[in-house]
C-alpha cells in the first residue's frame, strides 16, 4: 500500500475539529431569517442527544435533521452526551425540562440507556431511537438504523474474494450495539473458512484517538497480522496511521463501516480497501418523517432498516468524495 498522503491526514484532521464550529456559526448568523426563529407559537420541540458529536457522522445527521425540521417551522435541540451514558441520561431530562416533544437518541451504550427512555415515557414524550439500536426497543416509538449486521457481512465476504487466508486484527466498541453488529456480521461471514483466523481485538469505542495506540500495542503482539477489520472510519484513520508507522502498509488489508468523505477518498487512493457506506441522509429523512407520526402515536414500524452498500475502488467514484451520501 502507498503512504497515506499528508494533505488527507491534515484535511480528515482539520475537518474533525473545525465542523462543529462552522455549524455553531451557521446557526448563529442564519438563525435570524430561519422558519422556526420567526414563529413565536405552536411550534413543535424536538430535542436529540447523540452518544458524541466528536465524529462527524453524527454532525452530519444532526445538521439533516435540522434542516429537515426547521424547514418544517420547528425547532431541534441538541445534545452530546461525550461518550457518558449517564450523561446522556441527564440530557434526556434536560430536553423534558426545556418542553421537547419528541427525542431523537443515539445512545451510549445499548443496554444502559433505559433510565433516560424510561424517563421519556413517564414524561408521555415519544422516543425515535436513531442510527444505534436499544436493547429496551419497546421504550421506543421507532427506531432507524443503518443495516450494521450487513455491513460486516460484506467487508467479510470481499476479505474472502481478495485472499485465501488472513490474520486479522478487530477494532471494536463493544458496548455499542451497531459496531458490535458490524464486527458479529463480519465474523459470521468468515466462520468456517480456514484460514482466515482472528489474531487479537481492541476497543476503540469508535474514535481516531483511541483507535491509534490500540492498533500499535496490537500489531506488537500480533506481527503475523496482515487484515484489519474496524467498526467504524475514525476508528480506520488510527488503524492506517499505525500501520503506517510501522511500515506495513504493502501487507494489509484494511476495512470499515461509514463511507465518510475521509473513508472514501482513501479507498480512492488505495490505501483503504474498502468502506461499508451509510446513508446518514437517508437516516435523518426517516427519523424526522417517524418523528412527526410519533406526535400522533402513528410510527408506521418499530424497527426501519436503511440498507448499506461496500465501497471499494471499482464503485467508489458513485458517490463522490465530496461529501456523504
């Protein structure tokens, strides 16, 4: 593999801590002409909380879901729960407090979120689970989610198209459930294939920072290793950089789940061999449109599935690297 270039590091890196500053901005400077700042009553409160904002998928879908409500009049507040379950369970409240009705959560950690939904319920204000699934689903009106399962599915059955066999590393985040579906669909596709063993797994809990120093103590113990397997982009970037540094880059494989610009850009350039692309649009669209029936008690499924779909360098051209999809 080549080197990962400068300029992608240095943009991934400016992007991570620049866009949420940009979206305060926007806010800020457009909030005056906005639908919902110019109307004074009958205004519907939504309120979200996602596990973090230091990803920028979730800046994506909170900037979509925004725009998709306030083009509606109405009004979306949010919060970031930084990685702290018991943090996002106080946001919760604090949404009931400030008279949201309907919440939009990503949670945490997938079998720790019930206070703040129990919360919600008691408060007779509906919850769409968003992106990340619950294990107490029944406290929820609707959930949308990316098809994570099949995500790891796919980059498993591309590792098995591209070799005979693979010593793989897993980058994981055990404690939520959509990368823990992605890495199970993953190992559920290579089971049974000799060959292909699992050497070593860290948790990453999905960021950048975490994800680097993990990969590099893992790559000491395991210097077989030659595939890598990460639930998420930021998670890659600190996979890749380490790899990197220690002058693998020629020997591995390297997948993941989002299908970010950064993501996409290195597929582009061959030094990720493939990306699981989500449709952070597509969520957003449906959880406002289930948003809106929640008012009314009338979510159309408890459970909506938006398919993924592999990127690799035959097909990542489709949707560009611009932008997410």
């Amino acid at each position: 593999m080549q080197k990962i270039p400068r300029h992608v590091l240095v943009s991934a890196g400016i992007f991570v801590i620049l866009l949420p500053l940009f979206s305060v901005a926007a806010l800020l400077f457009f909030g005056k002409g906005d639908l919902s700042a110019g109307r004074t009553e009958n205004r519907i409160i939504f309120g979200a909380t996602y596990m973090t904002m230091n990803n920028p998928y979730y800046q994506v879908l909170d900037d979509q879901l925004r725009a998709d409500i306030e083009a509606r009049g109405d009004v979306l507040l949010t919060r970031d729960a930084a990685m702290d379950q018991e943090r996002q369970n106080r946001e919760i409240q604090d949404l009931l407090d400030a008279g949201v009705q309907v919440i939009f959560l990503t949670p945490v950690e997938w079998d720790t979120a019930k206070a703040g939904m129990e919360a919600a319920a008691a408060a007779g204000v509906p919850v769409v689970v968003v992106d990340a699934p619950v294990q107490d689903a029944e406290l929820a009106a609707c959930s949308v989610l990316s098809d994570n399962y099949q995500a790891g599915v796919l980059c498993g059955e591309h590792l098995l198209s591209q070799r005979d066999s693979a010593n793989i590393i897993l980058l994981e985040h055990i404690s939520a459930r959509s990368g823990a579906e992605r890495i199970r669909g993953f190992m559920d596709a290579i089971q049974g294939h000799e060959g292909f063993v699992v050497l070593a797994s860290g948790e990453s809990d999905g960021q950048i920072e975490n994800a680097m120093p993990v990969m590099e103590e893992l790559l000491r113990q395991t210097p077989e290793a030659d595939t890598v397997m990460a639930l998420n982009d930021p998670s890659v970037f600190g996979a890749l950089a380490a790899i990197q540094g220690a002058g693998l880059s020629d020997r591995f494989l390297v997948y993941s789940v989002d299908g970010s610009p950064e993501g996409k850009a290195l597929v582009q350039d061959g030094l990720l061999t493939a990306t699981c692309a989500q449709f952070p649009y597509k969520i957003a669209e449906e959880a406002v449109r289930q948003g809106y029936l929640a008012l009314e008690g009338k979510c159309e499924q408890r459970e909506i599935v938006i398919p993924v779909e592999l990127l690799t360098e035959k097909n990542v051209g489709r949707y560009g690297t611009d932008g997410w999809q």
